[in-house]
C-alpha cells in the first residue's frame, strides 16, 4: 500500500510539471524563435494574476488549450522593438514538451521581420519552484535530460557567484564565429588544459554564451568559458572557475 501510495504522488508531481505549463501567462528569458543558432533552455517565471501593471511587460508566453503557443515582447513605450513567434505545441509525456516554431516576427524601432520558420524542438520540463520551470532541450533520454538539468543548475550557480561581472572576465579577444571554436582557441592559449569536454552551453541574459566545461585530466575539474559579441569581426572570451566553499 505504502509503494502504491508512493508511485501516486510521483505520478502526481510528474503531471504536474507539464499541466501547470498550460493556459498561464509566463515570462520567458528569451523569445522562441528569435536565435535559432542556441536554443538549448529557456526559464520561465509564473505572472501571477496580481502583479503591478507594469510587471506584465517583458518577454511572455502563452500556451493555450489547443495547442497552440503565443511568445511576444511588450513594453511601457512604443519606441522600442518588439519581437514575438506563434507556433503550436505538444506534450509527448509529462516530463517533456515538443514546440513547433512557425513563425517569427519583429516590428517597431528595428529591423522588420515576418519570416516562416519549420523550427520543431524538444523540451524536458524541469520544474525548480513552483513559480520557476525550465525547458531544457531534449533528445529523449532522461539520463542525460537529469545531467542537463545538474549542469544547468551548475551554470546557475556561475550566475549567483558572478552576478554582473562577466564583462570583467573577458580578457582575450578572436574572430572565431564558433563557438566551439572560441573556447578550444581560449584553452590554447591561455590556459594548460589538455583534454576538456563542454558539457552545456546556453545564452546569458541574451548577451554571453556560457560554457560548462570538465577538464578531462583531472577529476571533478569544472570551468566556464564565457564569450561575447564585440562587432561583425571579432569576440570577447573569458574564463571562470567557482570559488571552493
């Protein structure tokens, strides 16, 4: 009785995860559709119905009952740029979530955009609070959808350490347009490091790249590379390590 009652209440958590995505209005760290170079997470934070007015504004998305999805920006003032994508969505179980992109927009102070996109991504859900969800990209297997989700956590854990000091990390400068190749020429260069793997990359308040990275020489080694766009022909990258505790 007591594994019965056991296996309910995950089965429960697990539905959870996936139903409470659906008919909420969320904010979302980045538009879908916007980079269809690095996809690899989004964060989502529940609006809830009582927020100040001018909380509401920002990036949002919304999933409807019918399978559909809605992600745009808003803002107070109309001199500004406002991208948003429309597609449809379709929960494959309740730990992950498939998003057709179809389209991807952008008006107002920018360049403008109406482009039709065949995007199709899989997500796993990883719910952090109850108001906090993310979608961290998936191919299915939830052994690794659970090291992407703890070395999603580790790049968290950069971002509190950190904070807004990653500008100050960039110390050396290449024209590389890969990102690959950006952290293999910072390692070679600038460090010792022989054998690594990069084991995440993602997007940094739509700024940096971000990179998890294991030196393979030695057990538990774990480093960041960070780079970011300076202009049309050169990037900035740097390198961190967290502070034992």
């Amino acid at each position: 009785m007591k594994y019965i009652l056991t296996l309910l209440i995950t089965l429960l958590s697990y539905n959870m995860h996936s139903q409470n995505i659906i008919g909420e209005y969320w904010r979302i760290s980045e538009i879908i559709g916007q980079d269809t170079n690095y996809t690899q997470e989004y964060v989502l934070q529940k609006m809830d119905k009582d927020d100040k007015p001018y909380s509401m504004y920002g990036n949002r998305i919304f999933f409807e009952k019918n399978n559909t999805f809605k992600c745009s920006y808003s803002a107070t003032c109309g001199n500004d740029c406002f991208p948003s994508s429309v597609g449809t969505y379709k929960l494959i179980d309740n730990k992950h979530i498939e998003i057709d992109i179809n389209e991807f927009s952008q008006t107002g102070d920018c360049e403008q955009k109406k482009i039709a996109l065949n995007l199709k991504l899989k997500y796993y859900i990883s719910q952090k609070t109850d108001k906090i969800i993310k979608l961290i990209k998936s191919d299915g297997n939830i052994f690794q959808d659970n090291l992407n989700e703890k070395y999603s956590l580790m790049l968290d854990n950069y971002r509190e350490e950190v904070k807004n000091g990653s500008f100050d990390l960039l110390n050396f400068k290449t024209n590389q347009k890969d990102n690959f190749l950006r952290v293999n020429a910072y390692i070679k260069n600038k460090t010792k490091i022989k054998n690594y793997k990069i084991l995440y990359t993602k997007k940094l308040d739509g700024t940096f790249l971000i990179n998890l990275v294991q030196n393979e020489d030695t057990e538990n080694d774990y480093f960041y590379i960070i780079n970011a766009f300076v202009d049309n022909f050169e990037y900035n990258v740097g390198y961190y390590k967290l502070k034992k505790k």
